[in-house]
C-alpha cells in the first residue's frame, strides 16, 4: 500500500526562487550604491529658511573645507572658473549658479566667487544649505 495516492517524494530542494531573489537584491544594491555617489562632499551650513533652485541646466560650484573650488565636481582654478563661466553664460545669459560652501571653508574663498559672479554679471547664484535643525 502506498501512501499519497502514488506520489513520488522529493529528494532535492528547488534554489531557483531563492537565486532570483539574490539576483534581485544585488541590482537593487547596486542601483542605490552608485545613485547617493554624486558631487563633492561637504558639510553644509543650516538655515532656518532656504528656497530650491533646481533647474535643468544650473551649474554647481563647491568650496570644500580646504578652500578647494570644483565645478560641477571638477577641480578648477578661479582663471578656469571664469572663463568656463564666460563661456556658459554665452549660450545662457540667465546661468543659474547653486554654490555649495563647506561650514568649516574660509570664507574668503566664497566671497572670491560670489565676487567673480558678480563681475561676470550671473545675478541667478543660490546658496545652499543644510535643513535645519529640529529643536
């Protein structure tokens, strides 16, 4: 007499499910690992109030804590900086400019490029900040 109506049973276990799900879990990993790499990192001062300034084509200039100056995460020079502004603002007189500065930064630094928009008349320049913090 056989048991389960002549069902054979199984001797090996079906992986398959599980290999997706690694599989699955590996893109998804990698897929948020290379997504939060973006920019140079620096530590942004916090304001109470601070409006956003996304646009499509908007230029990011960073002042990292040892005074470095990168555009859009490349390093440049304030001569470099001008002249890839002059050259920006030709195709797009309205440029807008996000300009990230490092809480611990000199602040010179910032000011030479808040001056050298200022110069090449770029009146659209944001200053980012951190959220602030809750009390």
């Amino acid at each position: 007499m056989q048991v389960g109506g002549g069902r054979k049973a199984y001797d090996d276990i079906n992986i398959t499910p599980m290999l997706d799900l690694a599989y699955v879990l590996l893109v998804i990993f990698i897929l948020m690992a290379t997504a939060s790499v973006q920019g140079i990192k620096v530590d942004l001062p916090n304001a109470s109030s601070a409006q956003s300034l996304a646009e499509p084509k908007t230029v990011a200039i960073t002042v990292n804590n040892q005074g470095q100056v990168f555009m859009d995460a490349f390093p440049v020079t304030l001569p470099e900086l001008e002249a890839q502004l002059r050259s920006k603002k030709a195709v797009n007189p309205e440029l807008p400019i996000v300009l990230k500065g490092d809480a611990a930064t000199q602040y010179g630094k910032v000011t030479e490029v808040l001056d050298l928009c200022r110069r090449l008349d770029l009146n659209k320049v944001g200053l980012v900040t951190g959220k602030p913090k809750s009390a």
